[in-house]
C-alpha cells in the first residue's frame, strides 16, 4: 500500500505557523485579518450550517456565530497532519483544535474539535478553499460569551 503523500518539512511548517495565525484572529475576534487567508469563494462546513459557500456567508453565519462566543481557541499543533500533493499546488491540513465555551450561567467548559481544510497554491500563495470544522461529540454546540468583534 502506498503511504500518504505527507508534505514535506518546510511546507508542514508554513502550514503550523497559518494554523497558529488564524488561531490568533478568532482569539481576537478579528474577521478583516482572518478574510485574506480564504480564498473569496472558499465552501466551508461548520457548527451553524452545512455548506456555506463563499467568505462573506461563512462569516456571517459560522464566525460570527461562534468566535465572539468562545475564547482561547488554539490548534494543537503537535498533533496536526500536513498532507500535499506531488506537484505542490494542492494542501490538506488535518488537525484537533481546542477552546473554551461558556454556559448561560457563564460558567465555562473545554469546547474540543477537529478540522480538516484544503488548500490550493497560486502565484500569489496558499490560499483555504475548503474547511470542515466541527466540535467533538457531546460538546455542547452553543457558548454564551458575549465578546465584541475587533474588525469586520
């Protein structure tokens, strides 16, 4: 059997520090730094919605519906996978994530889940076309923080 096409050293590292910037701008709650990252008509799965096609939808509906809810999101990185393909034009980032949700009374809980996003590379970088992001099972779907929003 053939083994998975894994990404090799430098593209895997690239691939952690995006994962650890985007981490930073939904801690942040900052939408404008995060959009460059997708391409326009990334289609996106999330807690909200099934398919959400296009940045702007996935913002309105999913982002907004869960970053100003939660706080502390980080991807574990020591446990992310970074597969390629051969020809370098095409990236699938395989990794758990971990945060915090907050309960009506404001009480807090570990809110885990996993993602899986794609990547495609054109002459002006890597760009997210497509990601799955989605809470481990029995973590309750809703949080209650109520933090603002940095930049739209």
């Amino acid at each position: 059997m053939a083994l998975l096409p894994t990404a090799d050293s430098e593209t895997k590292q690239f691939f952690l520090a995006w994962l650890d910037t985007f981490a930073g701008y939904v801690r942040e709650v900052d939408y404008a730094s995060a959009r460059p990252l997708f391409h326009p008509d990334v289609l996106a799965f999330g807690t909200h919605s099934d398919v959400i096609p296009g940045l702007d939808q996935w913002v309105s509906t999913q982002w907004d519906n869960v970053w100003p809810k939660t706080t502390d999101f980080r991807f574990v990185l020591e446990q992310t996978s970074v597969l390629a393909s051969r020809d370098g034009t095409i990236a699938t980032v395989i990794a758990p994530w971990t945060s915090t949700g907050y309960h009506p009374d404001g009480s807090a809980f570990p809110r885990p889940g996993r993602a899986t996003m794609i990547f495609a590379k054109n002459a002006d970088g890597w760009l997210c076309v497509h990601s799955h992001m989605s809470l481990n099972r029995g973590v309750p779907q809703v949080s209650h923080a109520n933090r603002p929003v940095k930049a739209w």
